[in-house]
C-alpha cells in the first residue's frame, strides 16, 4: 500500500511522505535552527517591561564626569548648564561659563512673577494692621478734632470695657484672645497711625475693665492684657468675675457671682500699693487671703501694670483660688468662716 501511495510537492514545501528521503530538500533546511528560540514567535513583541533600558549620553557622561563626584557646587552648576541649556536658571544663580554654549531666549518665567504678587511681609499681633493711610481728608483734621472722633467711637457710656465670651470658645481650642485685633474696636484696626491715635484714648478714658467669668475660668486674662502691649500699663483698674453654681439639694438654682476689683498704686483708691477690693453682692462675701498674698510680692518688685497683672492671674495661687470657689456647690451657712477675715472660706 505504501509503495502505491504517490504524494505531490512543491519545492517550497517539505514533503510528508516519510519514504521520500529528507536529503532532497536539504536546500531547504539551511537556515534553520532548531536549537534557538526564535525572537518574536507568533508575531508577539517582547514585552517594554523586560526590555533593558539604554542610557543616555547625557546621564553616561553626568555619571563619570569628574566634576559632578569630587567639583564644588559652582563648578557642577556651570557644568548643568552646559549640558542641560533649556532648563531656566533660579534666581541669585551664578553667571555662566564664557565658554559653555550659548542659552536659547527663554520666556519669562510668568509663575515666579504671579507668585511674586501674593507674597506679604509676616504680620505681628503687635502690628496686625496695615501702614498708615488713614484716607485722603482725615488725616488733614486737626487733632482735636479727631480726639473727639475717636471718643465718640471708643468710650462706652458706661465707661467699663467689657471682655466677655462663651465658656466653650476657648476651652475646646487655641485662645482667641492672643491677637490685638480682636481685643480692640474695629476702628483701631485700620492703620498704624489711627492705632497709634486712638489707643491711648481706648485704654486710659475707660474706667474699668470688666473680664466675665467665662474669661477668668478659661485663663484668657494673661492674653488679653499681653495682646495689649505697654497699652495695658494706662488701664486704670481691672475687674476679675468668677461663678459659683449653687444647688438646693438635687436642683441647680443658679450662680453667686463674685467680682474682684485689681487697682494699681497709681489709682487714687490704692494709694501707692496694689489694691483688691471685693464687690459684695446680695451679701455674699468670701475669703480672699489667698490671693490679697500675691499683692504683696507685687508691691516689692514694681512691675510695670500689665506685666505685674499678668502675673497675678497666672500665678498658681489665684488658680487654686478659681478653683476652689467653683467647685463648691454647698450655701454660706454650711461653710466654714476664716479665722483671720472671719469670712466664708473655701477649702474643701
């Protein structure tokens, strides 16, 4: 059956006939190499992940150049710009090598210069309000004149600076008191000069200033007198208010304020020495021995009126006195009397 089976072929094919011998298309087997895997099989491209990436001449010789390991760093930057021309120069770079290639004309650098426009000086809580420019016709007033502008704005009818906030504003975050700006009218606030002008009258022609008890629990007090600068050293006297809540055995019936009255030795009550007096009311007063002892450490130094008040209040003893007169929720006559002012006394 064999010998009878008769195949046909070309000469560009290899023939399967296994009795036709293969030395008659040896001719067709001359370049072929079993043994070698062919490069693209099936027309498919090696994948660009496992291909070999080649250098650049640029980065070859940035690599083994002698100047980039062992130059100083002006050398390596007149050798960046010669190898690299287009890239644009910072500004206070050094001048380039009168050898290296001539620079393309770069385009002005439109960013640096827009971001030229948004860049301001810092601002200081000191002088957190801009230059002196208190407008066109203003400024041309006599001073008089303007003194009355800035009292009819800055003094209050009753003549008490009241400082006053809500008790959760500064205890659940940073202290907004730390800034002048918001310590002082608006009109203080436009210019330097205006600051300067109205300042004095703000300060010194209002008698008291008034801080509530949500300002005294929070310790904002040391803030807001040192936000004012050497302005606190004019205020003529400073009020402290504390709350103590008061309850009927299970039922909350409301808060006993107390009011504490700083005066400075240069106010007529205090005369010469520092002065706290206890503003009564309905008839409540407590013992203040703890805190009358830091007047007299204030009396020996003689500090300056604000540096001496922010001592006071934050001094560990009128802190512990805080403390103490919140905390307590029984009435007078189930307190304990002082032995020494004979008043009710805190000290449980």
């Amino acid at each position: 059956m064999m010998g009878k089976h008769r195949t046909s072929h070309s000469s560009n094919t290899i023939p399967l006939d296994p009795t036709i011998p293969i030395s008659s298309v040896q001719h067709l087997l001359v370049d072929v190499d079993f043994f070698k895997r062919a490069k693209n099989p099936d027309g498919v491209n090696k994948p660009q992940l496992f291909k070999k990436h080649r250098k650049s001449r640029q980065l070859k010789s940035l690599q083994s150049s002698q100047v980039w390991k062992d130059g100083k760093r002006d050398a390596q930057v007149l050798q960046m710009e010669e190898w690299f021309p287009s890239i644009a120069q910072p500004l206070g770079a050094p001048a380039s090598h009168p050898n290296a290639r001539p620079k393309a004309k770069s385009v002005s650098n439109i960013s640096m210069q827009s971001l030229s426009l948004l860049q301001h000086p810092p601002v200081s809580y000191k002088n957190d309000c801009p230059e002196s420019d208190i407008g066109k016709y203003f400024y041309k007033l006599p001073g008089e004149l303007r003194n009355r502008i800035y009292r009819l704005a800055v003094l209050q009818e009753t003549k008490t600076v009241e400082i006053s906030t809500k008790p959760e504003t500064c205890s659940q975050g940073a202290c907004i008191h730390t800034k002048t700006s918001f310590n002082v009218p608006g009109i203080a606030n436009t210019c330097r000069q205006m600051r300067w002008e109205v300042m004095p009258i703000f300060v010194a022609e209002n008698d008291t200033w008034a801080f509530d008890a949500g300002v005294v629990h929070n310790c904002c007090v040391g803030n807001t007198i040192r936000s004012l600068g050497d302005y606190a050293d004019l205020i003529p006297q400073f009020e402290l208010a504390i709350n103590r809540p008061l309850w009927n055995r299970d039922s909350f019936t409301g808060y006993a304020t107390y009011r504490f009255t700083l005066f400075p030795p240069k106010h007529p009550i205090a005369k010469g020495q520092w002065t706290l007096v206890q503003v009564e009311e309905d008839g409540r007063v407590i013992c203040d021995c703890a805190p009358r002892k830091l007047l007299m450490a204030m009396d020996s130094q003689r500090e300056p009126v604000g540096k001496a008040v922010i001592s006071f209040v934050e001094a560990d003893e009128w802190a512990d006195f805080v403390w103490r007169v919140r905390k307590t929720k029984q009435q007078h006559n189930h307190l304990s009397r002082c032995k020494k002012c004979g008043e009710v006394v805190f000290n449980n």
